[in-house]
C-alpha cells in the first residue's frame, strides 16, 4: 500500500558501528517524526522535521544521533559508534499537516529492529 | 505534557463490548484527546480523538466524561485482531511541537 515504509526491517551492529536507518513517508506528508520505543516501553519522541526543516530534536539521546531530510520527503537516522543501549526499534511516522493543525493524526512505519551486539 | 493514566492490561472475550478507560485529571481546556493502538510487531495506528463531546468512527467510539477528566475507548464487538496495547494520548492544540507523548498504555488480551 502507500504507507509509511521503513528499512531495514531489522538490523544487527556491532557495538562502535555506525548505522542508518530510512524513512519513505507517505507521498505528500509535510511533517515527519522519528520515535524510539524500547522492550516494553510505549515510544518516544526523538525528533521532527517539517518539510527538509528539523525543527525539533530535543528528544535525540546523545550527539551520536543524527537525523536528516534533504529534500523533504525521505528521511534517514543514523547512528554514530552505536552501543547497547541504543537496541530498540525506531519507528518513523508522517503525516499531512504542518504545525498548527493540531488534529492530523501521524501515521506510523512498522519499525526497524535495532540490536546491538 | 499532560500526564494519563491507563490500567497495565486488560482482558476481554472475542464478540463483547470492551471498555477502556484513562484518566487525565490534569487535562487543560486546549487538550485534545487521542487514541492509538498498536499490534504486535506493528508501528501504532491511530483510532480516534475527541475534545469534549463523544465521538463515534467505524474502528471505535469515545467517550467524555463531562469534566474531561477522564475518557473509556469503546470497543463495540472486539475480535481477536484487537488484541493490542492501547494508548491514551493528550495532544495540546497550541505549543510548538506536535509531538506524541505516549504513556505505557493498556495491553489488551481477547479470549476466543
């Protein structure tokens, strides 16, 4: 369908890797978010661009966190010298309005699975 | 952020009425309330959202308490594909980010 697509599905690094993580939003969508969700946890915010803006990214966890939107449709998230601590899935949702419509509801990718050996 | 608070789990039978509740005592006057579920394996998906009246749509219905502090999600014929965790959601109309601030969220079970 015409989803939001993310890749890999799943991802095994080895600690001190760097790893990077794409966003493919829904053709159209002007806002787009990233959200961490560790085992059991709900998920959390990391950072949001709207259009190639990033106008928010006070949840990224630390500077080894980086996330872009060059042209403001895919997005990727990378990871710099990755530890164990950042196993989790990272999920990346979009949706159509940009700040101020407060209603639109985002809508999300199924994930990608980060493990970090 | 406007805190909720949800029961850890609950458990229903496949075909009844579901009831969920959260509470949001300190909900403000610009506060929307939205819901989103996830499946397993799944990213969430959004349900509905209301402000002060019920609201009905063709996945549930959600209902306000008068003094909006709290609200039930209402499941009207659960089926085993609604087995999920539930979130309950504030979502301030005015501030800058558009952030969701999810909580730990109900995990409902469905019995066949």
């Amino acid at each position: 369908g015409a989803g939001v697509s993310q890749s890999p599905r799943y991802k095994v690094a080895k600690r001190g890797q760097d790893v990077a993580l794409r966003c493919d939003p829904i053709s159209g969508h002007v806002s787009l978010f990233w959200y961490q969700q560790a085992l059991g946890q709900g998920p959390e915010f990391l950072t949001y661009f709207q259009n190639e803006a990033q106008l928010d990214k006070s949840g990224l966890p630390s500077d080894r966190f980086f996330a872009e939107r060059p042209e403001g449709s895919v997005s990727t998230l990378k990871i710099q010298r990755t530890q164990q601590e950042d196993s989790a899935v990272y999920l990346c949702a979009s949706s159509l309005a940009p700040i101020g419509a407060r209603n639109q509801p985002q809508h999300f990718g199924d994930g990608t699975r980060l493990s970090i050996l | 952020d406007a805190k909720t608070t949800q029961p850890n789990s609950m458990e229903s039978n496949e075909e009844e009425p579901v009831h969920l509740p959260c509470n949001h005592s300190t909900i403000s006057g610009t506060d929307y309330i939205h819901w989103y579920r996830q499946l397993p394996s799944q990213g969430p998906e959004y349900v509905i959202h209301g402000l002060t009246s019920n609201v009905n749509n063709r996945m549930a219905s959600l209902a306000i308490a008068e003094d909006r502090k709290s609200s039930t999600l209402i499941l009207h014929r659960a089926t085993l594909r609604d087995a999920a965790v539930y979130y309950c959601i504030l979502r301030p109309i005015i501030q800058g980010a558009q952030k969701l601030v999810f909580g730990q969220g109900t995990r409902l079970t469905i019995n066949p």
